[in-house]
C-alpha cells in the first residue's frame, strides 16, 4: 500500500516534469529572421502521400530592449502550401506558435511559404520576427513514442516497426524517381525531335528562298533590260 | 489478504508502473528532441541576397552541415559558418556541393548563411542539411539498464544502413533534379531560337532581295539625269 502511494506520486512527480517541459521546451532547433511582411518560402520535393509536418514558433524583436522577447501572443503567422500544380494545399493563419500538418497527393516540389500578418507589427517600424523552425518529412514525422503506447508495442515490435517505415519511405522514394526519370525522359525526347525538326525546317526555309530570291531577281533584271 | 481493498491497490500499481514507464519515455524525448535531430531545408536564393540561419549547440556536440544547390545559373553558392565569437569556422566562395563537419567547442549560436551576392540575374535553389548531435534515441537511455540483445543491435544496425540508404537518395535525387532543370531550360531554349531564327531567316532574305532592287533603281535615275 505503502509502495503503491510512492508510485502514485512518482506518476505525479513525472507528471508535473512532463508539463513544465512542454512549457519550457521552445528550442525547435533551426531558426531565422525575417521582416515584417517579408514571406519565407521553402521547397519539400516529396513523392506521394507523403505527410508533412511543420512546427515554428515566433520571437518578435524588443527594439527598446534590443532583445528577443520568449513570446509574443497576438502575433500571427499565415502558412501557405501549394502542391507542384501550383493549387493550394493549406492556407490557414495559426498564432505565434503552431503547428500545420499536409499530407501530398501528387508527386513533385511542394512550396512551404510563411509571412507574418504585419497589422500589429506596423506599430514596431523596422522591427523583426526570430522563426524557429522544424519540418519534417515522412518517417521522420512518426512519433515512435506515441506510436509505442497507443499499440502497446514491446522495444523489438517499435524497433521493426520503425524499419518497416523507413523502407517504406525508401521505396516511395524510388517510385518517385522512376517518375522523374520518366519526365526527364521526356524532356531529353522532346528537345531532340524539336531539334530535328527545326533543322529540317531551316533548310527547307534556306532552300526556298534561295529561289525566290534567284528568280525574282531574275525578273526584275529582265525587266529593267539589264540581263 | 483483504479482499474489500483489492481492486484500489491494483488500480494504482497499474497507474504507477504506467507513469513510471512512459513518462519518463516521453519527458526524455521531449528533453531530449531540442538540441539533437536535423534539418533539413530547400529554400529559394533570390540574386544579390544572402540568407542566414542560427542554431544553438552546446558545447562538445558533433554537428555535420552539408549543402547543395539543386538549380539557378553556374549551380554554386557562398558558403560561410561562424561560432558564437564570430570566428569563422568554414568559409567557401562558388562551391556546388560540400559537407563540414565539426565539433562545437563552446555552447551558443552558431551562424551559417549562403550568399548569391555575385550573381546579377539568377535566383538559385539551395539545399541544405545541418545535422547537429545523434538522433534521439527511440527510448532513453536510462531504460537502458541491460545490454542490447542481439535482435535489437540487428536492428540498430539495419537502421543505420537505412538511414545511409536515404540520405544516398536524397542526394541523388538533387542531382537529378539539377540534370533535369537543365534539360528543362535547353528544350525551352531551342524551342524559342527554332522560331527566332526562322523569322530572322525569311526577313533578310526578302529584306537583301528589295535593298538589292533598290540599289538598281536609283543608278538608272542618275545615269539618265547625266545623259540629259
């Protein structure tokens, strides 16, 4: 009884950790500056049903402090993504921290672009937004974890679980470029015929007005009684 | 053994060896998930641009940044990585492809930016991926009390061959996509010049032809003006 009550509070103790990290964790790693209504753009080539998830956070510039402040709310940052058709995907404005998930449907260069909404900015003249980034891509965006507790997975299942993914992603990735080689193909084909043809056109051309020219000229010199 | 308070105990033993188990799990991932891991980021380089990323490491943590430009004119970019002194770490004018790896000798932010400065016209698409520390670890390492079986360092080691595998790919990938870019510009190029040089071809045959006339008519003119 006595050890159930310690294990209840050890669940309790991690509990509290677990929330005070999610509090405390910002570092998403990676991160950049940008103006105020500059717009950030990033390219995923990623091959089909693919999910993508996204993670920023934001830091608005403290011009009197000339620091960056932990957290602004308030701010708000619109997330754009077109797929290689150039058709929009997700658009949605999220607040200074957020998270925005896709999954592709086609094949090819999706465009990932962030700006900021400078209507509260426009107080600050010159002012600039710190963005913490993290995109990750396909298996990478599998939280193994989660994924452990919610199918009840011992270590050696999780373990091949996470292989069976990332072969997976191999073999999406191969397809993609069976694709790609496909259309490279087809370039390369084109621009030959083109070639082809347009050589065979120019010397038709040539030889065409080569005899107009002659016999026009011809006329013309007949008629003014020259030849 | 009492019976009434059977199920409470239970209950809690459960709720405790399940606290006990994942939320260390996830608290050391999430502790875990800031100052390891990699990025990985295609962005586009407008001309007469530079831009610049900030990452902070602590010290000792072994941070491996490699880059490449996928398309945009001669295919190169300035390189250039600072510690937090602002000493220059590595520094590369008009390279196509490389990989630096390091070791951060103190904690603080390091810079790297990718400059297109010399370059009037061209926008270029750069890649990069800056990996910084070992991947987080699929369990944290205080579960780790007994050594790994031999099942699991099997796949340990598949895993790792795997991640070679992708990160082949991804290169060859951003080769292919450079080759095909250039493929691209040619086709739209020769279409272009085709009908160009078509057009150019029958205006100065025809144009030759009526200057040439031109010159016969007025002689006639002035001889016939002399004769009277």
């Amino acid at each position: 009884m006595a050890g159930v009550g310690v294990k209840r509070l050890q669940a309790m103790v991690w509990f509290a950790l677990l929330v005070l990290t999610v509090c405390a964790a910002g570092a998403h790693g990676l991160y950049f500056h940008i103006g105020e209504t500059e717009k950030r753009c990033f390219i995923e080539e990623i091959p089909d049903e693919t999910m993508v998830i996204g993670n920023y956070r934001t830091q608005m510039w403290d011009k009197q402090k000339e620091v960056f402040l932990p957290s602004t709310p308030g701010l708000g940052m619109h997330v754009e993504v077109k797929d290689p058709d150039g058709k929009v995907v997700l658009s949605r404005q999220y607040g200074s921290e957020g998270r925005f998930t896709f999954t592709s449907h086609t094949p090819g260069d999706h465009q990932i672009c962030l700006h900021s909404n400078s209507t509260r900015m426009a107080l600050f003249a010159g002012g600039k937004l710190r963005v913490h980034l993290d995109i990750q891509v396909g298996e990478h965006a599998n939280n193994y974890p989660e994924i452990a507790a919610k199918d009840k997975l011992t270590e050696l299942q999780l373990r091949a679980r996470q292989l069976l993914d990332q072969v997976e992603q191999i073999q999406k990735e191969q397809d993609y470029q069976r694709y790609r080689e496909e259309r490279f193909r087809l370039t390369s084909e084109s621009t030959n015929q083109r070639v082809l043809w347009w050589s065979i056109a120019q010397t038709v051309i040539l030889i065409l007005t080569g005899i107009w020219q002659m016999r026009h000229l011809k006329s013309f010199f007949e008629a003014k009684k020259l030849v | 053994m009492m019976p009434g308070s059977a199920p409470s105990p239970r209950w809690a033993a459960a709720a405790g060896r399940w606290g006990c188990r994942l939320l260390p799990l996830l608290w050391g991932l999430l502790l875990l998930s800031g100052p390891s891991g990699a990025s990985e980021i295609t962005f586009e380089l407008p001309d007469n641009a530079k831009q610049c990323f900030y990452e902070d490491i602590t010290q000792g943590t072994k941070c491996t940044l490699e880059f490449q430009v996928i398309t945009g004119g001669h295919y190169d970019v300035d390189c250039r990585l600072e510690d937090p002194d602002g000493q220059v770490l590595y520094k590369e004018m008009k390279k196509q492809y490389d990989s630096f790896t390091f070791t951060a000798s103190r904690n603080g932010t390091y810079k790297f930016c990718f400059s297109n400065e010399f370059s009037t016209f061209t926008h270029k698409t750069v890649y990069f991926d800056f990996q910084v520390g070992e991947d987080p670890p699929l369990f944290p390492s205080e579960n780790r009390v007994s050594a790994l079986t031999q099942m699991e360092s099997a796949c340990v080691s598949i895993h790792e061959a795997l991640k070679s595998v992708i990160d082949y790919q991804t290169h060859f990938r951003l080769r292919e996509a450079q080759g095909r870019s250039r493929a691209e510009d040619l086709n739209t190029r020769v279409a272009y010049w085709s009908v160009g040089e078509a057009l150019i071809l029958l205006v100065v045959s025809i144009g030759q032809v009526f200057l040439l006339k031109s010159f016969f008519s007025d002689k006639r003119t002035t001889t016939t003006r002399v004769g009277s």
